[in-house]
C-alpha cells in the first residue's frame, strides 16, 4: 500500500478522509499539474462531500450510488443550477477514481451518476413596444436606400417571423435556383426552411409598405443579382451583414438590448401566440416540423401573462407588499 506524501508511517489505507482529500489534491497538484484555480474548487467541491459523508455517519469510502443520487437531489431541490452540479460530479468522480487506482475501493460509486438535466433556456423576445420601437425606427440623415433595405429587412424578421438564412436567401421573383422569393401579388413570402421544407409566410400591411418602399429604391445598387437585399455593390449581403446592421439599429432605436435576428423570430411567435392562442397556427407559420418546438412559446407566455398579473393584480399587489387578507 502506498505511504501518504511526506510520511513513511501512514497508509493511505489507514487515513481518514481528510487525509484522504488531501493526498488526491496532492496528486492532483504533483501528477495531473492541473492549475490553483482548478484545485480549489476540486477542494470545495470535496469539502461538500465530506459534509454528507459526515451528515450521514459513513467515511468517504463507504459512500454508495444510492447516497450520492439523493445527495445530488438535494443540491437540485436546494436551486443549485444542473451545470453546477455536474462540476461538482466531476471532482468527485476524480476522486473516487483515484481511490480505485489505489486499491481503496472495490466500486465506484459515482459510476453512472448524472446531473439533473439542464433545462431548456427560454428563448429571448423584446417586449411588444419594443419590436415596434425598432420595427417603426427612422434613422433622420441616413442613406435612403440603405434606411429602406434596413427597415424592410427589419420588418421580414419581426413581421413574418424568418430565420436570418431565409431572409438572406429572398429573391426578388420566382425562378428555377430561387431558394425563396416575395410573391408581392399574393403578399406572401415564399421561403426554403430547414431541411428542406418550404412553406409560404403571409405579409402583414408594414412589412409590405417597408417591401415596397425599398423595391423602389433597390434599383439604384442593383446589377445582376436577383438577390432582394443587396449591398451598394450589388451583391446578396451575408447574414454577418445583416447581424451587424440589426444591432447597430437596434441601438439607434434607443433598445437597451443587442438585438439579434433571431431574437425578432422569437418575438414574431411570442407575440403572435399571445395575440391568437393558436399553437399549430404558429407552428405553421415558423416551419417547425414538429409542434415540441413551438411549446417553448407556451412558456414565454406564460412569463408575459405572469408579469402582468405581478403589476396589475390587486392580490398580486397585496403579496408584494407583504399584505394577507
């Protein structure tokens, strides 16, 4: 059996688990090189676990699966976010790891342990008066064509709700290699979503008064491409291009958020749920192919019903204030 560092006395088999702790963090240090920083949270994370072990009367090495599972129920239960449980998971899979190579253990309890499963974030949507701040926003002294490509691009994300590589794809008319394309007689837009599928989104009156405003002026840049958002060039923007101009609108709209195109698709389904109620109409109208994706909403929904219920509601107001009945 291996002596601890710096005693010919000692076994590992004879310490208790502080020293235990100490002599993997020694290992850790010595063998693995790993940095300070890294260290001292391996050393919180091992400072948590001999407060179980030690809450439930057994030593680090008698700790089994079935102990650990409701120790790491109780961080979940107690708010600990599932990314910070699994780092913790990790220390102490090093650990008992470690005890294995040294012949400590004959199982390892951790083998098989897995954090909480992280939740899916919510996506991230502007308030209704903040799409139509920036959707309604006039640069005053700025490029006409360019302002007219800005804002029409503008009102095809938050109007019709299209991904960035949609509205990218947008020709002028129909054709043979056209990915998408404006169907102005039909006020559609006529798009090429993921995998494949294509479905046509109807036009609302802003999007289509932006759409004809910058048809107009977009002979003046335009050459050869049938693309319809264009740079001065000519040429079909990217959608980098159309990122960075959306923020740096957003930004002259007076938004305290960065804004991105995506955000403007979250905003389109968010707002239109809470308008219409309607799930499999959103569904729909943002092409996803199965309705799991669109639920998401439900729950942003949810988030707006709740906040205006917190500002509004006389027993929400009553509960704010610390007030019963």
């Amino acid at each position: 059996m291996n002596a601890l560092p710096g005693s010919g006395v000692q076994t590992l088999c004879d310490a208790d688990d502080a020293v235990l702790v100490h002599a993997y963090l020694q290992h850790a240090r010595v063998e693995k090189r790993l940095a300070e920083r890294t260290l001292t949270l391996y050393g919180l994370d091992l400072d948590k676990l001999q407060q179980y072990a030690r809450a439930a009367q057994v030593g680090l090495r008698q700790v089994d699966g079935a102990r650990l599972r409701r120790w790491v129920a109780q961080m979940h239960s107690g708010g600990r976010s599932a990314r910070g449980i699994a780092l913790i998971l990790s220390g102490w899979r090093g650990f008992y790891v470690w005890l294995g190579r040294q012949g400590l253990l004959q199982h390892n309890p951790t083998q098989g342990l897995r954090a909480p499963r992280a939740g899916r974030p919510l996506p991230k949507a502007l308030a209704v008066d903040e799409a139509v701040q920036l959707a309604a926003h006039v640069q005053t002294g700025a490029d006409p064509v360019r302002e007219a490509r800005d804002r029409c691009s503008t009102e095809l994300l938050y109007g019709a709700g299209l991904r960035i590589g949609e509205l990218v794809g947008l020709d002028v008319a129909a054709s043979a290699s056209a990915r998408g394309w404006i169907d102005v007689q039909d006020e559609l837009a006529q798009v090429l979503g993921k995998g494949g599928r294509r479905r046509s989104v109807p036009l609302g009156r802003a999007a289509l008064a932006a759409l004809a405003d910058w048809l107009a002026l977009r002979p003046a840049w335009a050459r050869t491409d049938a693309a319809l958002f264009i740079g001065a060039r000519g040429q079909r923007l990217s959608p980098q291009q159309i990122r960075v101009r959306l923020k740096r609108r957003a930004r002259l709209a007076g938004l305290s958020t960065p804004v991105h195109p995506h955000m403007l698709r979250h905003s389109y389904a968010s707002h239109v749920l809470q308008s219409s109620g309607d799930l499999r109409a959103v569904q729909e109208l943002l092409g996803h192919a199965s309705i799991s994706s669109t639920q998401v909403y439900t729950r942003l929904d949810f988030q707006h019903l709740a906040r205006v219920y917190d500002a509004a509601h006389p027993r929400a107001l009553l509960r704010r204030n610390g007030k019963t009945d």
